[in-house]
C-alpha cells in the first residue's frame, strides 16, 4: 500500500524500491497476488524511465490483469 501511495505522489524511485522489496515479501497470510506487484512495479518504471517496465506489464498481462493489457497498449 505504501508502494501505491508513493506512486500517487509522484516518488516513482521510492515506489520501485517499495515494490522490490515487496515482491521478496510475497509469502504469508499478507501476500497480495505477485503480478499485482509486477503491474505496479512495471508502471512505476516506466514513470520513473527505468528499464524493464514492459516484461512487468507483459508478465502481469499474461496473468489476467486488465490493467496491466492496457497499460500496455498505452506505453507501446
């Protein structure tokens, strides 16, 4: 959550930091679903102009997540 609130304010940097770290976390009862992660990452990379923000989306497309299809369509 505290990933997502960092993106909202626009700490693209601290928000991918936030997801990496989350995504090694992504075992207990507080687990969210890992290509959720990888949506978000993506999208914060590619805000940020980090690279491999497209293998996030595809993987998280690939998934089912209806949002990251369309992020996809939009950054492509």
């Amino acid at each position: 959550d505290f990933g997502i609130c960092q993106y909202n304010l626009g700490n693209f940097k601290d928000a991918n930091i936030l997801f990496e770290k989350a995504l090694e976390f992504e075992k207990g009862k507080d687990a969210i679903i890992k290509e959720e992660l990888l949506y978000h990452r993506g999208m914060t990379r590619y805000k940020a102009g980090l690279p491999n923000y497209i293998a996030d989306l595809e993987k998280a497309a690939k998934a089912g997540i209806t949002a990251a299809v369309e992020a996809l369509e939009e950054v492509k």
